[in-house]
C-alpha cells in the first residue's frame, strides 16, 4: 500500500486546486451529497447519530450532513494536515466535531477510532487503495460501525470492459465542459483532468462488483449501488 505522505495530496498547493473545481470535475457532486444527506434523513435522524468522515477533504460532506443535522456528532480523518485546517475552519461553528489527521493505512493497522458509528462516509479517498488495501479498510469500517450502521462510499470505479471506460470517460468529459460552458468558467485542467486521472499511480480504482463482493465476504447486509453516471458512484452497505 502506498504511503500517504509519497501521494500527491501530501503536497501542499494540490488540495487546494481540487478544493477550488471540484464541483466541475465530480460528475454531479451536490448531487451524489444530496443522496447521502437523504440516505440519512431516511434511515438516522431521530437520534443523534454518531458519523465518520473518512478522508474528508475540508469537510464538505460532514457539513451537509451538519446543515441536516447540527445534533451531529462528527469525526472526521484526513491523511492531510492541510486540509484538516480548512475543515476546522469551514466546520468551526458546529459543537461535536473531532479532527483526526491520519492515514488509512494508520486506520487499519492501529486502534485509533471509537467503535460504534452510526454512519461511515466516504468521498473520493477510497480508491486510492488498492482492492486489498480496501478490503482491510472496509474490514475495520466494520468492526468500527455498530449492529444496524452503515457504510456509504462516494467514489470512482473502474469499469468492467474497456468499451464500457471509454464511454464512461466520454460522459465524464462532457458533465466538465457542460459545467464550463454553463458557468462561463474557463479551467484548461479540465481537458486534460481525464488523462491526469488514468496516468497517476494513486488512482487505484476497482471494479464495482469486486466492492460489493468485498463488503458482502465481510459480512455487510443490504450492500448494493445508490447511484452510478459513468465511473461515479455510491455504494455500501449495512452491519
Ligand atoms: C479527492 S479528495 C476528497 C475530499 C472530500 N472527501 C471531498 O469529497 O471533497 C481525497 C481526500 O482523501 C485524502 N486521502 C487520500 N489518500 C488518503 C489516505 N491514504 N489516507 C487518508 N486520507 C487520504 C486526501 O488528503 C484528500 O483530502
């Protein structure tokens, strides 16, 4: 498994350009957050729910589910010192919110979390383990979540067939140039976003049914796919 300090988002200056275009380059991203906060409107609230964010950026999505709500009590780990910072910031006004700036590596291998979430999320991190890395992390996600919780992630996959990738990078080249074309944002990273995505070495997607597969050997219950465009999705399951 690759240290998360050789990655790109141990460099300083990398998390903040995808801070600043990630609602262009993520296929329907408010979207994807609008189903997670429905998801646990549906199945959570009426109790205050004790939720992880794994891999959370600044805090984005950990903040949608606060705006939902505030009863909330949030843990949240980045691999990322830096952009721990900007979650504190943007979540400074929530009560119930813990920072734990580790890797997932770090998850895996030392008991640093509490043991009974609620709610694990997930966006865009996951995939940067390989599938056994990913086995190990959603094997800890289970032994961290409690009878009757949850574990959703927000990722990209790889897709089964090379006909099926080329068509699933098409869709994703045409949600950013009908973001710009919409916005009137000109953003030249984004022609060349799909050929930066395939090139680095700490992309590291899987298949969705090898995901599925994987929960289901580990013994989640109700594992299938909430949403999918292209190579986006939503997936999980339920201990
Ligand atoms: C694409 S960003 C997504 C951030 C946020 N979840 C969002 O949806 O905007 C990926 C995040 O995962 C973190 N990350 C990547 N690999 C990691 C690892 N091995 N351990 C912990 N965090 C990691 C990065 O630091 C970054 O904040």
């Amino acid at each position: 498994m690759t240290d998360f300090n050789q990655t790109n988002w141990a460099k300083a200056g990398f998390s903040q350009q995808y801070i600043d275009k990630a609602d262009i380059y993520i296929v329907e991203r408010r979207r994807m957050f609008g189903l997670l906060v429905s998801f646990y409107n549906h199945f959570l609230r009426g109790k205050p729910a004790r939720i992880l964010d794994l891999g959370c950026g600044d805090g984005i999505l950990a903040h949608e589910l606060l705006k939902a709500d505030d009863a909330i009590s949030a843990t949240l780990v980045d691999g990322s010192a830096d952009m721990l910072r900007k979650a504190r910031e943007r979540l400074k006004d929530f009560k119930n919110v813990r920072f734990i700036n580790a890797s997932f590596q770090e998850i895996i291998k030392k008991d640093i979390l509490q043991p009974d979430f609620d709610l694990i999320v997930s966006s865009l991190a996951v995939h940067h383990l390989d599938m056994a890395g990913k086995i190990s992390l959603f094997k800890s996600l289970y032994v961290h979540l409690r009878p009757g919780g949850f574990f959703l992630n927000v990722d990209v996959i790889l897709a089964p067939a090379g006909s099926l990738e080329q068509w699933y990078l098409k869709l994703w080249q045409e949600w950013m140039d009908d973001r710009k074309a919409e916005s009137g944002i000109s953003d030249s990273i984004s022609n060349d976003i799909i050929h930066r995505y395939k090139d680095n070495k700490d992309n590291k997607p899987d298949t969705l049914d090898d995901q599925l597969d994987a929960l289901k050997d580990i013994g989640f219950q109700e594992v299938d796919c909430f949403y999918k465009y292209g190579i986006f999705s939503i997936y999980g399951g339920r201990k």
